[in-house]
C-alpha cells in the first residue's frame, strides 16, 4: 500500500512537471512598417504635413529593406529568447481565416496612390489605435491556429531635432512595437524601443529636405541602430515577459 502511494506521488509530480514545461503557443499577426514619418518634433505646419505625405507617396521611398532586415532579426535572434512557442510564419499567412480577414483599422493608399505601409509579404496591416477592437475580431483566427496569444510587430520613424530654431540638424529615429495579447484580450506586454541614425542631415530653412536620397538612408542607419540595441535588451524584455506568461 505504501509502494502504491510513492507511485502515486511520483507520477503526479512527472505530470505536473510535464504541464509545467508545456509552452504558450503564440502567433504573429501583423509586422509592417509606417511609411509616413512622425514630425511632432520638427514642424506641424500644414505645408510639412504635404511634404511628409508626398515622400509617403514616392514609389523611391521604400522602407522594404529596413524592415526586411528587422524581420531577420526578430525570427532568428529575438523570439528564442521568450519561453512561447512561435507558429511557423506560413502557417498563420496560408490559414484562410487569414487571408479573408479584413481590420477594421487596416492599410490605406496616401493622397498619390500610393500604399502608406510597407508590410513582410502576407501580412495584414492592423494599427495600434484599434488594436483591442481587432483582438476581438481576430479570435477566430487565433482558434483556428491553436494559440495562446496573439502578437503585432509595427516599425515607425519619426524625425529627432537637433540645435536651435533653423539652425539644427536632424536625424530619424526608428521605433518598434511589439504587443502581446491573449486570445481572450487579456494585454500581456507592450513594449517599444527606439534608436536614432548615425546619419544627420542639416535643415534648410529650419525643415528637413523631405526626399528619398535623403531620408532613405536616415531611415536605413536608424533601424541598423535599433537592431543593436534590441540584441543588447532582449534578455530583459523576455525576462519580464516570460513571467506574465506562465
């Protein structure tokens, strides 16, 4: 009787250990990056907001090389580093459920045409002001993959001021997002990090010259940045996260 009771004992402590050691699986839902730059910092004036959407606009203004990069970066490196198991990007892009989604706060085309995101291949444009209202919406999804929680990837720029009023000089910084939700919409982190380009540029006129040859590579040294400090912070972002995961 006793024997009975130690392999009792025993085998509820393998079991429990076995569900303990059993991973969240969480699926990424949305990774773009925003192609209209934040100006809060440099100028609000209605002419710059013009200028800031025609360079949204321009087709020599792409932000796939940057984000590219920051994609290669958060599948190899970062996503080792948080206690979940990740679904396989083509199984949430192929689900059909997906594909036949549509946000309530999705993409939208700029004043020429022209998209205002750019976006990994397959992705889904879900923004953060309607990111509850989309949790909700993207339940089914999140069933028919399995998953624990749901997580958006985003990339912003915005422009960083230097010096006095039109003597100055600028530089962009780039930002990343990164939220995690429950399948029921329980919030599990935000987080955000951001890091400036080596590159600066002189203001003319107190604004920055808003064109490709110029804000491109801006954008380019920024995001090069914001994956260094992201390799040096990981660990303690995945630290905390891990614990209001379990």
């Amino acid at each position: 009787m006793k024997n009975l009771k130690i392999a009792a004992i025993f085998l509820l402590i393998i079991s429990s250990g076995i569900a303990h050691s059993q991973k969240k699986k969480v699926a990424v839902i949305a990774f773009y990056a925003d192609k209209v730059i934040d100006l809060s910092e440099v100028d609000a004036s209605a002419d710059f907001i013009a200028k800031n959407t025609a360079l949204s606009d321009n087709p020599d203004f792409n932000l796939s090389n940057p984000l590219n990069k920051f994609h290669e970066a958060f599948f190899n490196n970062y996503v080792n580093e948080f206690d979940f198991e990740l679904v396989p990007e083509e199984k949430v892009l192929e689900l059909p459920e997906y594909k036949k989604f549509k946000a309530e706060y999705g993409d939208y085309k700029n004043i020429g045409g022209q998209e205002a995101f750019e976006t990994i291949d397959g992705y889904k444009v879900i923004q953060s002001y309607g990111e509850r209202l989309e949790v909700k919406n993207i339940k089914p999804i999140a069933e028919a993959l399995g998953v624990d929680a749901i997580m958006f990837v985003r990339l912003n720029y915005r422009f960083n001021k230097t010096g006095i009023g039109k003597l100055g000089y600028f530089s962009i910084q780039a930002v990343v997002s990164l939220s995690l939700y429950s399948k029921n919409n329980k919030s599990i982190f935000q987080f955000s990090e951001l890091a400036g380009s080596k590159k600066k540029a002189a203001m003319v006129g107190g604004l920055p010259v808003m064109t490709p040859k110029k804000i491109q590579p801006m954008c380019d040294s920024a995001t090069d940045e914001l994956i260094k400090d992201m390799n040096k912070k990981i660990d303690r972002l995945s630290k905390k996260a891990n614990k209001k995961l379990n």
